[in-house]
C-alpha cells in the first residue's frame, strides 16, 4: 500500500513537472514538435470541444522503425538466425535445407531471400512448440547479451530517445500507450517494459496459436507453429479492436504496414493525430523510405503527405537518436 | 491536467479509506471475506517474500454467473432473440428453419436444445456482418432497454453488489482487473465499464473474424461470421496469455469454464488466489451446482474443493445479492 501511494505521489510530482518543464527535450524546436504539443495541451484542456476524457486517451505506436530501429533487418531476424544457429545440432537435416542452410552459412540475405515466407516459415520452426515460459526465457537470454552486427549496441540501446520521450509525454497527460507491431507479441513482451514503460497488457503483435495442457499436472501453454494474427496491415485495426476494442486518438508508424492503422486513427470522431516517422538520416540512423530489404514503403509516406499527417525527418527533427551510451 | 490530477488525487483518497474502513460491507463476516482479506494484505505488505509488485497484481474474473447472473439462461442469448425477432422481416426462410423458427415462435427451450450449437450459428447470423460500430449500437440500445424476463431488472441490475466490491476492493491494492468470459468480446465492452469500472481494453472474450474496410474512402471493421476465438474452457488460459501475457494472482470463476483458468492461476510461482462462487441460493438468486441448463458443473466444484480453493456460497457469504433499486 505504502508503495502504491509512493508510485501515485511520484506521478503527481512528474505531471507537474511534465507541464513545466520541456518534456521533449531531443526534439528540435520545429513543425513536428509544434504539432504534437499543440494536439496534447488541446486534447487535454477541460470545457472545450475538443477535450477527450481520460479513458479515451489511447495512443498506438508501432514498434520496428518507430520505437527501434529496423536494419539491417528486423531485430527479430536476428533472433531467429540466432535460435537456428543453437537449434542446429539437433535438426541436420537444415544444413541442407533452405533458408537454414543460408543462416548455418552466415548468409543472411539468401536466407531472407524468400521474403516474408522464408522468414515465417523459421519463426515457426524456432519458436513453435516451446512453453509461453521456455519461450520467454530465450527472448530474455538473447536480448540481454546479443550486439548488433554494424553499431556493436545491445538491440534495447537501439530504442529512439525522442519516441521514448513522446511516449513519457503523452502517458503524462494521461494517455494510455500501446505498441502495435507485426513483430511477434511474444518476442516483445519480455522487455519492452523496461524499455519502453509499457506492460505486456499494452502490447499487440503478431500471435501464433496456443495450446494448454496439463503436463505431470502443471499447466503450460505451448505454442503451436500455426499464425493466430497477422498483425500488419489490415491486421493493426483488427489487432486494436481486438485488444483495445477503442479507437486510438494518437497513432505512430513508419511504414505502409502502418497505414492502415493510421487511418483508422485519423478517422476517429474525436480529435486524432497521425505521427509519419521519416528515416532521412544515413548518417546517425539509416535513410530509407520508398524502398528497403523489408518491401516498398510508399503508399504510407505518400498518404501521409497527403492527408497533412505530421512527417518527422529524423534528420531534422531529432537532436539525438539512441540514448546515450551508459558508462 | 487538472482533471487527471484530481483523478489521481481522488484514488489517493480511495486508497486511504480502503485500507482503513470496511471495503467489502456486502460480504458476511465468514472464511471467503476473511481469505480474500488476508490474501489481499499479505501481497501487498512490501519487504515480506509474498509482496507482488503492482504491475504483477493481475486479477480475472469470469462474468457470466460471477459478476452477474446468467438464469434462466446467459443474458447475451437474450439480446440474440431480441435481435432474431428484430431481424426476422429481412429473414423470411427463418420461419421455417431451427433454431430461428422455434425462437420465433417464443418457445426459447426447444431454440437452445440444439446447445452450444443452435446457439452459435444464431450469434453468427445476428452479430455478423455489422460494422463494429453498428454493433455496439445494437447492443449498447439492447443492455439500456431490455429486461430480464422473471426479475423485470435490467440486466445490468443483476451484477452481483459483493463482487463489485470486490472489483473496487482489488482495484485500491494496485490490482488491475480483468474480465475473462465466454461471452462475446463485443457484446461486453459497451457497457463493463459503466457496470463493473472495467475498460473495454481489460475486457477478453469470445471473438469473431474482423475485416477492414474503406467503405467510401471511411474505414470501418466488419464482423465475419466465423469464430476467432472462443474464450472458454482451455480458451480462457489461452486468452489471458494473448491479451495480458502474465499470469494473474487472482482468479473468480463458478464453473467448469473456468476450471482451466483457475488452474493457470493456482500454478502461479507468486502467491495466487482462487475464488469459486457457489450458486446456494434459490431464494434471492438460484441454485444449482453440479447441473444447470448449461451443462455440467461438476468438475469446476470438486478442484475448488479438492486444492482447498475458496468457495463462496452466495447464500452464506453474502448479505446482499444485487445492488439495492435505484428510486
């Protein structure tokens, strides 16, 4: 009880200061900014017409090259590559099969080279058939000691300090934050609440089938190679509706699999905000945005141009891009 | 900001008079209110090796029959009749063909003697194809209007006024709680929060296929007849997973549905609860145990018992069944 109080007075003394203070402080000053401010403290201001009350407050965020980066590949593929390494003694048949016999040779782009298919078809080798708790150990494992191939940083040291800001902002001003991702819901649950502050309960993704059993009288749930949803696309919608079963007031995407979501944000009946993030800057991040390993990327940046969404460039809007590095 | 400070300050105040006044006055004094109580106290004493942090104090609750009452029959097969009978002009085949015919006809026995079935493919017929939005329309003007056919209550006014105490009771101790139901997950968000102070976002149920669609460049989801999920049984263990991805430490169910998430719950490695409601009393509410028109109940009593789980007779425990009428 005690420590409950303490979190409740600890949040009192951050929304003041969150008023005060600049709560976006690796933002440079600028439409993007401007923007995002101006939807809060209008969203937020009592006795208006535009004010949404608290519960109606949610805010969706996508997750590979919107809270993390996504190249040279998406972090999950590297998970993957990584579990068929360690799986290998146990499946020989792989060295000859492909694309297990791309990964066991280190080349990740014939790996990938089959697409989306390819890449399921190892999720679902790697990941199915464990426990929900087998399975959360080895994300935990992984992602605790596994670099990056090009930067040498843990994946987690990969997250946007500007997007971690933005998501401290709004759940300031009472926005409840999810991540919406095709990425695997499993693959993320295990550390995206350290290091985004969102629980498992706020987390959408992708989701294969589930079995419960009873094994020596102790219930597990396995996972079962089969895909429950598919959380891209047309999926992010379903995916919210499902879990949230609220329309999101506040969505963040980078890509034509966010487009959906971001149009049925913008088709909110209360006042919505759609946030573009633009990857313009080769130098600190990667620039990308009409073509990359992952597909086309065009039909999100052109409607977000389109319909006036905020389009942040990296380049220019962002003072830094990752945290910075702990001594 | 001024209202979420208020909120903010208001749960301040909650939490004070909960830990000192009487927070389950509904409840006799007895061995149910004392194990929840003591249950309760012992989780959140910080520094002793029982105390769960506040993100781990994850609490579910069936509702048919556990936080509202499910006689003669579920009270969601109620709204579908309506909705047969209101559909029927579109559907003139419906007069010739079960179970639409019998329903039709007002003789509800022989339309449920088909069981889970008959009862599925009339969901099916009436819930599909609407737009969300159109949905919880349907069941919003439905739950504000309709009356239970022997009490002449709205059906909201058969939650059970001990369990909501018990909601709020768990809510003030940091616990965040969660409906688990067979029911259908769109049929309950319209109106859980106003019942139970439950969001639509801690809401799992049984679901249907969405699809998305831009109908006049204007997104909507569309509900298909086919089932996604059925969030009974051992679905309920599995919906837990998907939709929160931690195990609870507190569980109330009262039937062989909820035997699977009971045990996940009994399994936790931190200390767990499990409350099992026992329908006593014929009088204020109705009794049966081990047989309803629903099927068998047998199973769900006998664990409760066997692994010494608290079971709360509605009859003993509880001072008051319903909240008192509104004048």
């Amino acid at each position: 009880m005690r420590r409950l109080l303490a979190t409740l007075i600890a949040s009192l003394a951050w929304i003041n200061s969150a008023s005060a203070a600049d709560s976006l402080p690796s933002w440079n000053e600028g439409a993007s900014k401007k923007a995002i401010i101006s939807f809060v403290e209008k969203v937020t201001k009592e006795g208006t017409p535009d004010f949404v009350p608290v519960p109606e407050r949610i805010a969706v965020f996508d997750n590979d090259g919107c809270l993390w980066a996504e190249q040279p590949m998406y972090f999950q593929a590297f998970f993957v590559f990584d579990r068929i390494k360690a799986l290998a003694p146990q499946h020989p048949e792989w060295m000859e099969k492909e694309p297990f016999a791309s990964v066991l040779k280190g080349d990740m782009k014939a790996a990938l080279a089959g697409g989306e298919h390819a890449l399921l078809e190892m999720v679902m080798a790697t990941h199915a058939r464990l426990t929900t708790e087998e399975f959360e150990k080895a994300v935990t494992d992984w992602i605790t000691t596994a670099k990056h191939p090009t930067t040498d940083k843990l994946y987690t040291e990969m997250v946007y300090q500007p997007m971690l800001e933005l998501l401290a902002y709004l759940r300031a001003n009472g926005f409840k934050t999810f991540i919406v991702s095709g990425g695997g819901i499993e693959f993320m649950r295990p550390w995206v609440e350290k290091a985004y502050c969102i629980p498992p309960e706020q987390v959408i993704g992708s989701s294969g089938g589930l079995k419960y059993e009873l094994r020596d009288g102790k219930p597990v749930l396995i996972k079962l190679p089969e895909i429950a949803h598919n959380d891209d696309k047309d999926g992010k919608p379903v995916g919210i509706q499902r879990h949230i079963g609220r329309r999101p007031i506040f969505a963040a995407g980078n890509s034509d699999g966010d487009l959906q979501m971001l149009q049925w944000t913008a088709a909110n009946t209360r006042p919505s905000f759609c946030l573009y993030i633009h990857h313009t800057d080769a130098e600190r991040e990667w620039a990308y945005d009409r073509v990359s390993h992952i597909g086309k990327l065009d039909k999100g940046l052109d409607e977000a141009k389109a319909k006036s969404w905020t389009v942040t460039s990296m380049k220019d809007d962002w003072k830094t891009i990752f945290p910075p590095d702990k001594k």
